[in-house]
C-alpha cells in the first residue's frame, strides 16, 4: 500500500468512525489503557498515519520512537512476510533459528565498545532492563541499584521501583522491588544555580550521595538513560556521562546505559552513548531495534553476559524469528539510508524552527536533545521557570485537532517530544513545524 505523503483532513479529528470504535474500546479495554489521541489508524507509511475515516495525520511521535524506519518500510515488509510463511515460533530455548544470533552478531557489532560482547534478547524495554539488573546482581554478587531523578525505565514492578515519575505510572501500584536508589540527575536547566553550576558540581554531588546513602562496595550498577526520554529529554552535561562511567570502573560497579528510546540512529549516532565515547557494561535497547515489532535485547561485555548460568536468561518469545527479521531489515534500512544522518538532518530543521518559536513565546524556557530527539521545555515564567502543564497539554491538543501527531513528556508534565520517522520529508516536517507554530498562537492568544 502506498500512502501519499500528504496531510489531509476530511473530518474532524476524532472523526464519527474514530469515535465509534473509541466507544468499544471503553466498553471493551480496561481504563487504565488510554488514548492520546482516540484518532484509530488503519494504515501508515513514512510520515503519514491514515485513520478511520481517511484523515492523514503527521507523525511526530513514531509510536514513541519505535517506527525510526517509517511504517510500510519495504524492507521491512519483506523480511516478515518471508519470515511469518517460513517459522513463526520455536521458543529459542527449544528450537534455536538462525535469525536469532544473527540480531545478536549484529548488535554486538553496532554497539558502544570493541570489546568481545554478547547479547539476549527479550520482548520490551522494561523486560530488558530487568535483566539487565538481574546480570549486574549476579556477576557483581552485590544488591543496590543506582538510578536517577527523571528516570522512566518501564511499568513492571522492578522498573517502576526505578521509574521516577508517580503518575500515572507507579500511583497505589507498590510495595515496589527493593535495593534500588534515586539519586539527583545532571539536570542543566534545573539544577540548582544553572548549567554552569550542574557542569561544575553535579558528578561530585551525586557520586557524594551514592557513597554516604548506599556505599560502593554495596552497589552492583548504575543505570542511566545517556538523554533520558519520559522523564524530559534530558541530556546531562558534557563529559558527565564519560566521568560517570570512569567513577563505576574505579569501584567495580557496572555502568548500564538504558538505550531504549535514544538508540538506533536516533540522536545521530547509533546509540547516545556513541556521541561522547562512553562505552557501558551492559546496554539495554528495544523500540526503534524492529520497524514495530516487539524486540528488546541487552548486550554487554562477554564475560559478564556469559557469567550467567545456563537458563538463567530467556523468556517463551524473547527473540521470536519474525521480530528478528523485522530487526535484521530494520537495521539494513539504517545502514543503507544514512539515517544517522538523516537525525542529525532533522535536528537542524527541528531546532532552527523552535528556535523560532522561542523568540516569539517567552512561555518556551529551553529547548535540547540531539538527532531527531528533540525537546522543548514550556514555563509559565522563564525567570521563576515554574512548569506550564496547563499550556503544554492545550498546545498539544490543538496540534491533535490540526492533524499532527505529538507527544508530551516530563516528569512536570510540560515538555515537547518530537520523535519523527528518520524517513519523513522535509516538506512534512516543516508543515508540521507550521501547525505547531499555528497552535502555539492559539493556545497563547498570541500571533504565530
């Protein structure tokens, strides 16, 4: 199916189709599943989502950075209808598949380090990350985990304990999982007395806290997310990531970078980590690994990953062959597109225009990221930098009713994410740059 490369509206948004089915889906699915955006789609490709009742809305939200190759990638598409006539399921634990270990050579290569690694692979984000917690327990023979203020690392109950945000993620859902710590995050626009101040003193404070709160000799690993995502798109200070990782090698402490939306041609490179040399232990990845099928893995040092005992990893459809093949075409698409590149092409266009934006709203109090990962901040005053949820979610809904497709984040609850396709045009990007313009002046009673 080919879909035009066009926004087009041709009934309000939800339309009457979109909203029929959003009426069976809160007689059929629980409440606690929501909707951004109750706009049902049918069908998509690159930067366009077709709902319904035949609206092409632009996608800036790739599905939470998950569809990085675009919908209806060729490659893609391929590669599952190949795979899906061949095998459909094993279990890797009963039957191995070629496809497996060939995502696994392939992250072993693409990843931080020239080190020898491994790899397994699992179904999401959050599955990956507890096993990567699981690996640093047991190679480490210590308990304590270490992660940060603004953290989002998933939704079951030994991610939550490290998730920071309550709601609506960890709200009446405790007790949650034990030995594992908050600490501060290097936070540039909000650490206490500013950027320079965070460049200067956030690694001696938070390694301080560490040490007097937990102690090193107690603590199996640190993990971070290099720019992190739900919690703001938050991108420590320069140098921190690579003075954080030397900090854990001098105590034995594992260093695992939580790469699960920032990685795969995201920020520019193929993992955030890349852009400073940092090199973690171990690296949990999923989302954008698989054009939108369920894949996660983490990969780290050899000796480390082949530490674990025989069993001791796995799960019924963790690396399932057609999400594999989906991963192999995935990763093919990137490599032969440039879309690191493309990222970095992006970011120009994104940053320039909100730029843009900043000089005519002063309710826009930073903007950052890097690659096709992109944030903007929103206060209700830049001096006091008092959030504006308010405004950010009337912002966000007026970019909805306009057929745009956007995102919000921020463990305050004002924060822009955009996330596009790696694969969208220009000419989408930029229109879609004019709705957000256009719905910020609504929003603020100003002119655009």
């Amino acid at each position: 199916m080919t879909i035009e490369q066009a926004r087009r509206l041709v009934t309000e948004i939800p339309g009457p189709r979109s909203k029929e089915l959003q009426e069976r889906k809160l007689n059929a699915v629980s409440a606690g599943v929501s909707t951004g955006l109750p706009a049902y789609i049918v069908a998509g490709q690159d930067g366009i989502l077709l709902d319904a009742d035949g609206n092409q809305l632009i996608d800036f939200g790739s599905g939470i950075a998950v569809t990085s190759v675009g919908n209806g990638n060729g490659r893609v598409i391929a590669a599952v209808q190949e795979q899906i006539e061949k095998l459909t399921h094993t279990c890797f634990m009963v039957n191995p598949y070629e496809p497996y270990v060939a995502v696994c050579e392939k992250l072993n290569e693409l990843t931080p380090g020239d080190h020898p690694k491994r790899s397994a692979l699992f179904n999401s984000g959050a599955e990956a990350v507890e096993n990567a917690v699981k690996i640093a327990r047991h190679y480490t023979g210590r308990d304590a985990i270490v992660a940060f203020d603004h953290a989002y690392h998933g939704r079951t109950n030994l991610t939550l304990a490290m998730t920071a945000k309550n709601m609506p993620y960890k709200n009446k859902f405790g007790p949650f999982a034990s030995e594992l710590y908050r600490v501060p995050m290097a936070y540039p626009y909000r650490w206490p007395g500013g950027e320079k101040a965070c460049e200067s003193d956030a690694f001696d404070y938070i390694t301080d806290q560490i040490h007097a709160q937990i102690g090193e000799d107690n603590t199996a690993a640190v993990i971070i997310e290099p720019i992190q995502g739900e919690g703001g798109f938050i991108v420590p200070p320069p140098g921190f990531l690579k003075e954080l990782a030397a900090w854990c090698k001098e105590h034995d402490i594992l260093f695992i970078a939580d790469e699960v939306q920032s990685g795969f041609c995201r920020t520019g490179s193929w993992f955030a980590c890349d852009d400073e040399g940092v090199v973690p232990d171990l690296i949990t990845t999923a989302k954008g690994i698989a054009g939108g099928m369920p894949l996660a893995a983490v990969t780290g040092r050899a000796d480390i990953m082949d530490s674990i005992h025989p069993g001791g990893l796995g799960g019924t459809y963790g690396g399932n062959p057609v999400a594999c093949a989906a991963a192999l075409a995935s990763i093919e698409t990137m490599e032969a597109e440039g879309l690191a590149a493309r990222a970095t092409a992006i970011c120009e266009r994104l940053t320039a225009r909100l730029n843009a934006l900043a000089e005519i709203h002063p309710e826009v109090g930073e903007i950052r990221g890097r690659g096709a990962m992109i944030a903007m901040e929103l206060v209700e005053d830049r001096e006091t930098k008092k959030p504006a949820a308010a405004l950010t979610a009337a912002i966000n809904k007026a970019c909805h009713a306009r057929g745009l497709v956007t995102l919000t984040c921020g463990t305050l609850g004002n924060v822009f994410r955009f996330l596009p396709p790696l694969t969208i045009s220009d000419e989408l990007l930029e229109e879609g740059l004019d709705i957000l313009a256009d719905a910020f002046a609504e929003a603020t009673g100003t002119k655009g």
